[in-house]
C-alpha cells in the first residue's frame, strides 16, 4: 500500500525510518517502514489497564525484525481511542463550567432524543453530563450576537467564582460565554484569571477551542475537551517517555479526527480533535490506496476486534463532517440527540459495536443476536484460551473453517478450536440446531449488522453504493467485506496488501494539519469578497502559527470552506471556496457549489437568497516520507509466485453455504503473491494479520499496487 512518493531524508549513511502505533480495543497494530521502503508489522493484543505497554511490545517487535536502530526512527504517529473511551466510560477529569449569566443549566437541558429502545420507557431519565450542575457556575456579562458588548465583565464576581471552584479541587475548568465566537474578550478575561488563580489545572476556553455559533453544541466541544484534555496530556507525556526509555527520539504526532495529525502538545491542548483518531486512520488508508490504484470513489470498510466503521471516499476526498456527538446510545454512536455534540472537522463515519470479539447471544424472544457487548483483549473469545467463555464471531469463524487456528495475529497466538466449540454449545442447546448452522448464523448476522453501517453512509444518504468499490480493512474486515458487498450488489472489493494493519500503514501517509473556524456572518453584498480574503488570511496564518511554520513556506497548502445557507433558514452546509488572499471576484461561484450540495443533500433544487455563516481555513504542512514500495511483499525476500494462477499453499474444510456445506477449498499465501496472479472462489488467501474468504461467484486478482481486487458479475435481475 504505497503511502507517497516523497523522498525522505537521510542521517549521515543511514536512512531514517517512520514508526506507526494504532492502539485498538481488541489488537494494537504497530508498523515500521525502514529507510528502504521495507514494512514490518506486528499486532500485539491491547492491554486495557496499560494500552502503552501492549504498544511497546509491537514496537520492541518490529525494531527487532527490521534490525532498525531505534536512534533512527524519525517520525512515530499515533492512532488512539483514548478520547472517546473516555466519553463512553464517563472517566473523565472532574471539571467545572463557566457560562454567562442565567445559562448555567443550559447544558445539561442538552438536546438529548430517545434511542429505539427508551422511546416508550416511561420511567427514563437522560443520562448526566459530565459536568455536575453543582459544578457549572455563571459570571456576570454579556456580548451580543454582534459582538457589542451589552453587559460589563464583573470581575469581583468573576473571582468569587474562581474561588468556589478552587475549593472543589477540580483538574479542569470549561469556560464558554454567550456569543464569545464574536467577541471573545470576557471570556479571555475570565480565562486568564482561572489560569493565574488555578495553577496546575487545565484551562479549556470556547473562543481558543472552536469559536463557533450555537451556544449548547460550542459549550459541549468546550466540556469534551476539558473532560478529556488531563487524561490525554498525562496519557501522551508517558508514551513519550516510555518511547525516549526505548531510544526512540522526537515527539509523538497524534491523528486527529479528520485525517491529518497534530503534535503532541497541540493534541494536549485541543483534545477534543482526537475523539475520532483512531477509526480515521482506516479511512486515510483507503484514500491512500484509492490514489494508488487511481480509484476514486470507496466505500471505506473497516473491522477490527471490538467496533466496524464505514465512510464514504468520493472524488478522492473523504466525506467530513463539522458536528458529531460522542457517548450516544444510539445504533451508530455518532446518532444526532444522543450524546454530547462536538463541533469540530471529523471524517463523517458510521460505526457499530461488530467486531471479532462480538457476544453472540440469545435474547428473550429467542432470537439469536450478535453484539453490541465485546470480549475485548481480555478476555477475548473463547478460542484465545485468555478465561473467555462466551461465543462470539471470532470463535464461530474459527468453527466454519476461515481461520487458521496456528497462524493467528501474525502467529502470535494459537486459537483453541475445543473452547470455541464448548463456548457454542449453550447456544446450540438454546436454539435447537447444530454447530455449523449456529455459526454461520452468527456469520451472518454481524455481517447485516456491518451492513446497516455501510447503509447509513450511501443509501441514507441518497448515495448508490454499486458505484463505489468495497474498500476491506482491518483484522477481520477481509474475512466478511464479500458478503456485506453482496448485501448491495456491489461488484468491486479492494482488499491492500497488510490489511490487518492497514489503518497503522494509513498513520505513515498523513500530514501535519490544523483547521480554524469563525463565524462571521456575511451575504453575497459588494463587499464580501473583501470581507473573505481579509477572514481567511487572518485564519490561515493562525493556522501556520500553530503548526510553528512560516505562512509563506513553501509546500504549506491551504484550503478554504464556508458554511453557507439560504436566508431565513438555521443550519448551513459546508462548501470549499477558493483560498486566495487577494480578494474573491466571483462570490456566485461559491453560490453555485452551495445550490449544488443542497439539491444533492435533500434532492431540491433552489435558487435563493443565501448567506455565509462561518469561514474555515485547513492548513497542511506536507512530511517528507518515503514510499512503502514494498508494502504487498513479504518482510524477507521470500519465494514468488510467476503470475498467472497460482499453487495453493494448501487446502482447507470451510463452510459455504452455496456448496451445501463444508468443501475442500485452496488456501493462498497473500505473500506469495505477485502483481497479476488471479484465483476464483471458493478460496482462502492469508496473510500475518488477516484472512480473506472468497466466496462462491467471486474472483480475484493482484494488481499493479499489490492490492487484492476480487469482482463478482452479478445477472440482471438478482441486483
């Protein structure tokens, strides 16, 4: 999977490497990629109580088989779930929140909706936010939506509050004041001052956040952000240092939740741009690829142990979203009404409690169902012999034969086919049917469930997933991705080379980005392109400043986007806008991509008055790196194949119910594989961290950038 094809830099007479750490529930996934484009991979199971020391153990791992001084690693970026477990776990640092005046209870009224199963629940209560309303406090002030200031800062008042929170010993202090996004100087004010009488606590203020409009969702950004801000500053000081332990120099780069990566400090600081790190990085591998093999519309799929996410790639660019909510109930987590919103650019995903480690379970209708509960890393399903006793998808991909039980994440681990068996013979006895048909049942059931994620994002969205290719990642995602795409009738499944790691090689081609907001309200009058050049230069170089880069370096790329939308209406769409500091000329153009998006969001077209709501300036810094030209081969110069068809490795009984049962199929080497070689299902091709099936009816070919392309024709009439 070919990452760039920028050339990197040398030390002397050796060429330095690049380290990536994905830290998932269930398996962490860690790559190096040496100075000769040579990748190593490792996938060590997470450690819930310790996730850097299971971290360590990939890296001590690859270092060992790479033979790559640790001295030499130049960069190391970093996948992590820490944000959002943090949310869902509500272990969060104790906090306090300062708002305006007659605003405290304003956010914990929220806008929370029923999910499914509340909708008739008499006796429900909404869940409680983080913040505790004997901890939200209000000062006297208050700016207007103009930014005029209405009400003076009283700052005796303002210090008696400092000095009520003082007293609770809080690690963190959330301050967002009414309409601080137009006029921020009383909440820099009240800032300052927690900040000079609370030494040691963390300071989160609205305006430095995301100065934005919406006073519930910009309160919300702010309380995420301080809730979570302690723990992930404690959490990076300590893989830092634990890495400098190892001889591994330089700071960690951290993924942020829309696809590119921040500093360390800069993801300290921001926490809340983090809530999405992890399942970002699967999607970034998918573009990776999609440029590669010059596809550019993919539905991302992505399966791990514990969670599945989807999104969408189209024209080249993942899909991004500027509101999501985390901690909802809701089937796909990000549901709106459920959770706390977060306004900040994240890749717009879908993601469902499906994963290998997924209970099966029977519920009290007697229907058999499979997740959202996982087994996790500990203690795992039945087959990891780690105490696990419940069946899950793992244990029953096990019994139909798709996974080798001595091979297992990279040969780490042996899977125990006895335990998996013993685990679903409760099951069994609940349902009345035998082993293979309970199973393939369960098989069957996370795949719709996969399914229902991949939906959300095209055909909720109006969006024809038959014209997008299937794009499989993670440990377990080639293993289903040819039945969820059989779901639709898509034909077209690519599946990269190290696909088990391949949100991990995904963290290697990303480049350090920030993005900042205002609102700055602005019709289409003679003097808005003023207005967005002078906007968007004051944004752009805030954006350098943060990436410590002079505005003007070269190779700093900038882009610019409104939110736009007809007068009189109260939510925007955003849409790109040209970046050019010298002034907009054609302020229709920008019109123009805005009646587009609309008619394409909700299918009618207009041609109205509109307005520009809020200004948004993406800075990327490029990172020289170098190409992992040898991502599709083995570590060591092993045999390959001549092209063509190739032998099997070896053959196995696995389960198909288009063949009436169990069959003898072939088993590839991915390895072993070269550009050109081609089989047909059914058949199995495996590799260190994954396996793929390949059903009945499909088949598959390596192509130029070593990726698995497996194609289906379907008949007319059974689309």
């Amino acid at each position: 999977m070919p990452v760039t094809e920028d050339k990197g830099d040398t030390m002397g007479d050796r060429q330095r490497a690049a380290l990536a750490i994905d830290i998932g529930g269930t398996f962490t996934d860690v790559v190096l990629v040496d100075g000769d484009g040579r990748l190593y991979r490792a996938k060590p199971l997470t450690s819930p109580a310790d996730p850097i020391s299971g971290a360590l153990v990939g890296v001590r791992a690859v270092l060992e088989r790479s033979g790559v001084r640790p001295e030499d690693v130049e960069r190391t970026v970093h996948g992590t779930t820490l944000a959002t477990n943090v949310v869902l776990e509500r272990k969060g640092a104790p906090l306090a929140f300062v708002t305006t005046q007659g605003f405290r209870t304003a956010f914990g009224l929220g806008h929370y909706a029923r999910h499914e199963s509340e909708r008739y629940d008499l006796m429900f209560e909404a869940p409680e936010p983080p913040v505790p309303l004997s901890h939200c406090f209000e000062v006297p002030e208050r700016v207007g939506a103009s930014g005029e200031v209405l009400v003076p800062l009283d700052e005796a008042a303002t210090a008696e509050v400092i000095g009520r929170i003082a007293e609770l010993g809080v690690a963190s202090v959330a301050i967002s004041l009414l309409h601080s996004y137009a006029n921020p100087v009383h909440e820099q004010r009240v800032a300052a001052m927690c900040r000079e009488r609370l030494p040691g606590v963390v300071v989160v203020a609205s305006h430095e956040t995301w100065p934005e409009i919406r006073e519930y969702e910009r309160a919300s950004t702010t309380v995420v952000s301080a809730y979570v801000g302690p723990i992930m500053a404690t959490y990076l000081a300590a893989l830092e240092d634990r890495l400098h332990d190892l001889g591994i120099p330089g700071p960690v780069q951290v993924m942020e939740s829309s696809g590119g990566v921040m500093s360390s400090s800069h993801a300290a600081r921001r926490a809340v741009f983090t809530i999405e790190s992890g399942p970002a990085a699967s999607v970034v591998a998918a573009l990776q690829v999609g440029r590669a093999c010059g596809i550019d519309n993919l539905i991302a799929f992505d399966m791990g142990g514990t969670t599945a996410k989807a999104a969408l790639v189209r024209d080249g660019r993942a899909d991004i979203t500027h509101t999501f909510h985390v901690g909802g109930k809701g089937s796909f987590g990000g549901r709106s009404g459920t959770g706390m919103p977060v306004k900040v650019p994240a890749i717009d995903l879908a993601e469902v409690g499906a994963g290998g480690g997924s209970i099966a379970w029977v519920d009290a209708g007697g229907a058999l169902r499979v997740g959202p509960r996982s087994a996790g890393a500990e203690p795992g399903p039945a087959a990891y012999d780690r105490g696990g006793t419940e069946p899950t998808v793992t244990d029953a991909n096990l019994l139909l034969g798709y996974l080798d039980p001595g091979s297992f994440a990279g040969g780490t681990m042996s899977l125990r086919p006895e335990l998996a068996a013993r685990a679903m013979g409760d099951l069994c006895r609940q349902l009345g049917a035998d082993e293979p048909v309970v199973a393939q049942a369960i098989h069957q059931i996370v795949n719709a469930n996969m399914a229902a994620a991949v939906d959300v994002v095209t055909v909720q969205r109006g969006v024809d997933p038959t014209k997008f290719a299937l794009f499989a990642s993670g440990g377990a995602g080639p293993m289903h991705v040819a039945r969820i795409a059989e779901h639709f009738g898509i034909t077209k499944v690519v599946v990269p080379a190290a696909s088990g790691v391949a949100s991990a090689v995904g963290l290697l081609g990303t480049d350090l980005t920030v993005e900042n907001v205002r609102t700055y309200p602005v019709g289409a009058e003679p003097e808005a392109p003023a207005v967005l050049a002078e906007v968007f230069a004051e944004l752009a170089v805030q954006g350098a400043t943060e990436l410590s880069v002079d505005p003007s370096a070269a190779g700093l790329v900038r882009e610019a986007f409104v939110d736009m939308r007809y007068r009189g209406q109260s939510y925007e769409l955003t849409v790109p806008a040209p970046f050019s500091p010298e002034g907009y000329e054609d302020v229709a153009a920008i019109q123009k991509a805005f009646f587009r998006a609309y008619e394409q969001a909700y299918g009618i077209p207009h041609d109205a008055p509109t307005e520009i709501v809020t200004l948004r300036v993406r800075v990327t810094q490029r990172v020289p790196r170098r190409p992992i030209g040898g991502a599709a081969r083995a570590e060591t110069d092993a045999a390959k194949g001549t092209g063509g068809r190739p032998a099997p490795g070896s053959r196995r009984r696995a389960y198909f119910e288009e063949l009436g049962g169990f069959a003898e199929v072939d088993v590839f080497d991915r390895e072993r594989l070269v550009v050109g070689d081609s089989l047909t299902g059914p058949a199995i091709v495996e590799e260190p961290e994954a396996t793929l099936i390949v059903p009945p009816a499909w088949s598959g070919t390596v192509d130029e950038a070593g990726n698995m392309v497996l194609r289906r024709e379907y008949a007319e009439e059974g689309r």
